[in-house]
C-alpha cells in the first residue's frame, strides 16, 4: 500500500468516499473515454446501491471505472460510426433531374439550415401536398402564419441557392 494514501476508514460517508477520490477517479478515466465525470459518478452510484461495500473499495471503484469508461469508449466509437455511415446513406429530399437547374446537396442542405418550423412546413407543402389550412392545425398557428413561413422559408433558400424568383422552387 502506498504510505502517502491512508486507508479508508470503515466509517467515512458516501461524501467523503467522493472528495476522496472522485478526482483521481475522474483524471483515470479521462485516459479511456470523453464522458469521464459521468463514469465516475455511475462507479458511485453503483457503490452506494451495493447492500455490502466491497472490503477494498479503492480498488473497486478503479475497477468499476476502468470497465465503465471502456464501455463508454466503445459506445461512443459505435455511434461515431452509426452516425458517419448514416449521413452517408442519408435519404436524398430532392429527386435528382437529369439538366437540373440547382445542384441536390446545395439545395438538401439550404433546406437544412432553415429553421425547424419553416422546414416542416415547407416539407409540409412541396412534398407532402397540405394545403396551409392543413399545415397550420399541423403545427399549431394560424394558416397565415404557415404561409408566411412557406414564403419566406423558400425566399432564404433562393438566396441561398442565387436562384431568381421565377425559376424551380416557386
């Protein structure tokens, strides 16, 4: 045992065990994974759900963390992999035309950057043929409101496209 590290004592609370040695805790697994606060905290909460502590708590908790941040490590390696294959298949929102006028990736992401509510209702009515009475009990405005919506969500994506007003998205 280390001379410079006292032994628990049997007696300390659950905050002392957390002063203690959630800050060592958290500096090891912040070796493993980028989640380490939340690591630590859930190797505390599994300690102090236990009925019986283990009799070297110190080196349940590393134990505990060490496997918790692995498996954080490798959830989160799975997830960056989910989300990059699935923004690589991601389902195209315009058809590609042969001779079109707008490139498909310009035009999927100027939709994009419109705000959720002028998107929806933009969706809404090109490709989902509502009439704006119908897109306002949708989304819970008056009809008017989701035509100007309609209108000033398709004025942005023109601009962002440089597209006149009388050619595609009219």
């Amino acid at each position: 045992m280390n001379a410079s590290i006292p032994p628990i004592d049997p007696v300390c609370t659950d905050a002392d065990l957390v002063r203690r040695w959630g800050p060592a805790l958290v500096l090891f697994a912040r070796g493993r994974c980028d989640c380490a606060e939340d690591v630590v905290q859930e190797a505390f909460v599994k300690l102090f759900r236990l009925r019986h502590r283990p009799d070297n708590i110190r080196a349940w908790l590393f134990r505990v963390v060490r496997n918790e941040s692995a498996n954080a490590y490798r959830s989160q390696v799975r997830r960056e992999r989910h989300e990059q294959s699935a923004s690589q298949n991601r389902e195209l929102w315009f058809e590609p035309t042969p001779g079109a006028t707008i490139d498909i990736e310009t035009a999927t992401a100027a939709l994009q950057n419109q705000p959720v509510e002028v998107r929806e209702t933009i969706v809404a009515r090109l490709w989902g043929g509502l009439s704006f009475d119908e897109i306002a009990v949708l989304t819970e405005v008056s009809p008017s409101t989701a035509s100007r919506r309609y209108q000033s969500g398709l004025q942005a994506i023109r601009q962002q496209l440089h597209i006149q007003t009388t050619e595609v998205l009219r």
